[in-house]
C-alpha cells in the first residue's frame, strides 16, 4: 500500500490536491479552480489518489466531493519514521562537526 500512496503523491498536482482538502471536504469544481488545466484532467488526478485510498468521494446531488482519507497518510508517516530519525542523527553529527571546526 505505501507503494501506491508514494506513486499517488509523486505528482505535484496531486501533493496540491490533498493539501487543498486538509481543510475539509471540497467539491470537484471547487478543486479545480486552483488548476490552469481542465476539470477532467483534475478529476484524472483525484482517481488516482482515491485509487490509493488517499481521497473519498461521495456524491452531493450533481456535485462529487471530495475528502482527505487520513488513514494511508498515517500508514506512510509509520513507515517514514526510522528513516526520519535516522536523517535526524546524521545532521546532528554534522551540526556538531561544523561546530568544531568553528573553534
């Protein structure tokens, strides 16, 4: 699953998107006023990430809305963990050697 949510959000459209709906549920037409391109191309990219599970849509009359589904975000940030603490240590070790060589 970390697989498909890293492919989903490997586009900057995409990154935008999901940023767009970390304040609530949004319409599509809403979504794509943010975007020079068309709306069935934003609409391309919200497949995608609804097909990584990271958007849910549900339909409002003749609208579809869209919204942010925390749960594969949560998933990728428990896989990215180790790896933050271990960038984490290594700037530290530069940090302190920098500062040595300051003396």
């Amino acid at each position: 699953m970390t697989g498909d949510v890293f492919a989903a959000l490997s586009s900057p459209v995409r990154r935008e998107l999901a940023s767009l709906l970390l304040s609530g549920p949004r319409p599509v037409n809403d979504l794509a006023a943010h975007f020079t391109m068309s709306r069935p191309s934003v609409s391309e990219h919200l497949r995608v990430l609804r097909d990584a599970g990271l958007v849910s849509e549900r339909r409002q009359g003749r609208q579809r809305i869209y919204s942010l589904e925390p749960a594969p975000l949560r998933e990728l940030s428990e896989w990215l963990t180790p790896y933050e603490r271990f960038w984490r240590e290594k700037l530290a070790g530069l940090r302190d050697l920098l500062d040595e060589e300051d003396l």
